[in-house]
C-alpha cells in the first residue's frame, strides 16, 4: 500500500467518523455532512482521492448496502405489504423510468436510447438519510416498511432493466418472448441463487459457535451471490436481497448463535455506513470538480421529470389500493414520493457504463446532479415534512406507543 493510498483511507475514516458526530448533535441528515465533507476534501492539496475506482463502485459497494437492509426487513409485515410493495417497485419503477426518458427525449432533445438507459438508472429510490431520519423520529412503523422493502425491490428491478436496455444497445437480439425470459430469469434466478446460497451457509453456520465463523459465512451469500447471479447473467441486486433477507429472517430461528446474531446485524450495520459514507463521499468530490455542469438547462429537467416520474409513480397506484386492507393515506403517499431519494444504484449504474457508449459523460453529470439535489433538497426537509404530517409516534398517558393515522 503506498502512502498516498493508505493516508487517503485513514482520512476517510476520520472524516467519516468526525461527520457522523457533528450530523448527530446538529440534527442535519447524515448524508448531507458526508457530501459536503467531500466537497471540501477535494480542495485539499494533497490530492485526495477515494481509493475505489469508479467502476468497481457496483460491485464493490451496492451488496453490503443491499445485504445489510434486506437484514432487517422481517417476514410477516413485509408478506402482509407484499402486493403493495410489487406494484410500487415492479410498476412504479416503469412509469417512472418510462415518464423520465420522455422527458429527456422531448424536452432535453437525448436520443431514445440514452434517456431510456438514464430513465431505467434513476428510477429507482436510495432513501438512506430518510430511514436514518425515521429511526430518529420514531416514525410509524408501516411507513418505515413500505420506504425501506419498496426500496430494496425497485433496486433490483432498475438493475434489470438498465442491463436488459444495454444488452439490446450493444446488439442483442431479442424477441419479446426472449425479453421476457430474460426478465423472469434475472429476477427468479436471483433469487433461487441468493436463497439457496445463504441456506447452504446458514446450515454451515449452526455448526459453529463462533460469532467470527458466523459473520465470515454471511460475507459469502452477500458477495457471492451477488457475483454469481451477475456471472449467471441473474440479477445480483436481487440476489443480494434475497440472501439478506434469508439470513436475517431463518438466522434468527437458531441458526445463528445468539451472540452470533448481535455480531452479524453490528457487523452489517457498519459495513453498510462505510460503504454508504464512500458513495456520499464520492458525491462531493465529483460535484466539487463538476460545479460548472450542475446548474444546467439539462439537469434542472433532469431533476423536473425525476420528480414529475416518482409522483407518477405513487399517486396512481397507491389509490388503487384505496379500498382494500392496503390502503395507503394521503400522508404516506406525500412521503413515499418526497423521500423517494436517489444514491448509490444509481451512481453505480451511471459509473458501470461501458466507456465507449456514446453519451456516458452526459448521463454520469446528470445522475450526480439529480442525486446532489434529492440529497441536500429533499433529504434535509424530509424531517420537516415528517413533523408536519404529524406521522412520528407518540406515547399516550401510560407511556404506551400510540401511532397516528396515516
């Protein structure tokens, strides 16, 4: 390791570390002191530099994000919600990607290709400042689920059709019948790998009793099957949930020791902030040598028709639910679509374009500028907008957890 490198790592840590206190006492969203931290970073004289590149930030970053959220998604609520989420993450993330190529195309003149790969890219959420504040606040439980489980699924179905729309830009053939395979199989046979991936290694595991030998085996499933299911040509994004949510559901049941459980969700929780804290990172110092290109006709229609896909996206099929057990308030809908941020996805995305496709500067600016503005726009007003709604809980006369009508 040379010097520059390890002094790089050893100031992100710091930084990191420092960013995490301040956010916390001044109540800002942690994201928005991690972007700004990296803003400032990159005037430093020593030619900082996150030492990833930019690249590899799909695979080496997204699995510990996904893993680490699919953790503490638990099975009965989320089975409860199910309809609800498919529609929002499979259906939603279509119009939106759908309503967001438009836009580009006739308002921003893009050609079909490249607003449809931008389109497939930024549809979906990374709402990680928004569940911090949730936990903050002590929003509604239901709230929280439908944010964070709608979330982790639309990932995976933006990762889909971003790689179905490159394949069939570099020259794949395909008929609609082919396509629809191909979209089964990416997110069937991410799951059947994620799955059967973190069972085998979860029955490995109950032979164990130490919580390092535990921790080890579940670094497998959430890299693993990422890297499998991608090599597959499944969904690795998928994949990743579907091991997290294996482990965290059946792990629980014995499976895992009981100190092994702690270790595993301590361990996930980190490496999820490590790797959430390199992205926003990266934000900054991209946005510090790109300030000229945020503030363009382009990215303001960008972030106009982001905004104008997630309403889309939410209104219309949340009141098709409006008289069933699913119904969803007016009150969660404002917040599904405002905290609706985007982030890592669709960065990594943006990144892991080929360096030969044509327009790729274009779409990487404009992903960074849609995703400065969702984080320091509508990441720091979402606390405002949770308190106005009136949607964090409350205690009644006897101390008991009361939640407000959504």
């Amino acid at each position: 390791m040379n010097d520059a490198l390890a002094i790089n790592l050893g100031l992100i840590l710091l930084v990191v570390s420092l960013v995490a206190m301040v956010s916390r006492r001044m109540r800002l969203p942690y994201s928005v002191g991690l972007v700004t931290a990296g803003i400032a970073l990159a005037f430093l004289p020593i030619g900082f530099d996150v030492p990833i590149p930019p690249d590899h930030i799909y695979a080496v970053l997204l699995p510990p994000l996904i893993f680490e959220a699919a953790l503490q998604i638990r099975w009965p609520p989320f089975r409860r919600e199910l309809p609800l989420i498919l529609t929002l993450a499979f259906v939603g993330v279509a119009l939106a990607a759908g309503m967001v190529a438009v836009g580009m195309h006739v308002l921003a003149g893009w050609g079909w290709f490249t607003a449809g790969i931008f389109g497939s890219l930024i549809a979906a959420t990374d709402p990680v400042s928004v569940i911090a504040a949730f936990k903050e606040m002590r929003v509604e439980p239901r709230l929280r689920l439908l944010v964070e489980a709608e979330s982790l699924l639309n990932d995976g179905t933006a990762a889909i059709g971003f790689t179905v729309l490159l394949a069939l830009g570099n020259g794949a053939v395909m008929d609609p019948a082919a396509i629809a395979g191909l979209l089964l199989w990416k997110v069937f046979g991410g799951f059947l790998i994620g799955g059967t991936l973190a069972g085998a290694l979860l029955l490995l595991a109950g032979r164990a009793d130490d919580h390092l030998v535990e921790i080890t085996l579940t670094t497998i499933p959430a890299y693993g099957a990422f890297l499998i299911a991608e090599r597959l040509d499944a969904s690795g994004v998928v994949a990743s949930l579907a091991a997290g949510m294996v482990i965290g559901n059946i792990g629980a049941r014995g499976y895992l020791s009981r100190a092994g459980r702690e270790h595993v969700f301590s361990f996930w929780e980190y490496a999820a902030f490590l790797a959430n804290s390199i992205v926003f990172i990266l934000i900054g110092l991209h946005e510090a040598h790109q300030a000229h290109s945020l503030f363009t006709q382009v990215t303001a229609i960008a972030i106009a028709v982001v905004l104008l896909g997630r309403i889309v996206a939410v209104y219309p099929l949340c009141a098709a639910f409006c008289r069933s057990r699913l119904a969803v308030g007016q009150r969660y809908q404002h917040v599904l679509v405002w905290g609706g941020l985007r982030g890592a996805l669709a960065l990594g995305l943006a990144l892991a374009l080929p360096s030969d496709f044509s327009g790729r500067e274009e779409i990487i600016v404009t992903a960074f500028a849609v995703v400065a503005f969702s984080i320091f726009v509508q990441g720091l007003t979402m606390p405002s907008l949770i308190r106005v709604l009136g949607l964090m809980q409350r205690e009644d006369s006897g101390g008991a957890k009361q939640s407000a009508r959504s």
